[in-house]
C-alpha cells in the first residue's frame, strides 16, 4: 500500500512539473505576442506621422506631396520607448520614393531565438503596411 501512494505522488509531481512547464512556455509566448503588438501600434503612429508630413506644405515644414527631407528626428523627438527602438529607412529620405521604411525592434527575443522582435512598416502617401516577410 504505502508503494502505490509513493507511485501516486510521484506521478502527481510529474504533472505538475509539466502543467508549470507548459504554463510557463505560454507565458513567454504572451509577452513575445504582446510586444510584437505594442511596436506594431508604435509604428503605426508614427507612419501617420510620416504621411502627415507628406501631405503637409513645405511652408510649413512639411514634405509638401514628396517624403523628401524626413527623418526620424522629425517624426519624433525620442526614438525609443518601453516597447522598442525606432527607426527610418532612408535617414534622411532623398530624392522622392516612393514609401519609406519604419522599423522597430522590440524589447522581446523573437521567433527565431536570438534576436529581439522585428516590425518593418512600409509608409506610403496613402497607406501604412506591415511588411510580413520581415516579422521575427
């Protein structure tokens, strides 16, 4: 009698051992989600930023129709937060591209493992996209 109880609460521990495993996986999961989230809303504010100033007139400090002259200074005054790093690709824009390029890095290691989450957003004069072949 007293093997099988032994037995009982060896078995017991071992599911408990799993159901904190499996708890704690789910855990970091959430918060790689939930970065991943915050940067992404990050980067959409700042993509209306940048096409703010696209349609904004040079006379008042604008691209006037054109990202030329954008860079991140001018979207904003601090390029990082609790939820990541920004950044503009080009910086400064030249010419008259088309879109350009926001990227955020997260605070969270990302999907592959080693390097933090990874949100490119591609700004253009009438829409913001996330570029999903870039997302760690």
């Amino acid at each position: 009698m007293g093997s099988q109880q032994l037995l009982l609460i060896v078995v017991g521990m071992v599911l408990i051992g799993i159901a904190i495993a499996v708890g704690m996986t789910m855990f970091a999961d959430q918060a790689i989600s939930a970065n991943r989230d915050e940067v992404a809303n990050d980067l959409t504010h700042f993509g209306a930023m940048v096409r703010s100033y696209y349609r904004k007139p040079t006379s008042f400090g604008g691209g006037g129709m054109s990202f030329k002259g954008l860079t991140m200074a001018r979207i904003t005054s601090k390029p990082s937060n609790d939820n990541g790093t920004y950044s503009l690709t080009p910086d400064p824009v030249s010419g008259n591209p088309a879109f350009v390029t926001l990227i955020g890095i997260g605070t969270q290691e990302g999907l592959d493992g080693t390097s933090n989450v990874k949100v490119v957003m591609l700004v253009y004069p009438d829409s913001i996209k996330i570029d999903d072949s870039q997302i760690n």
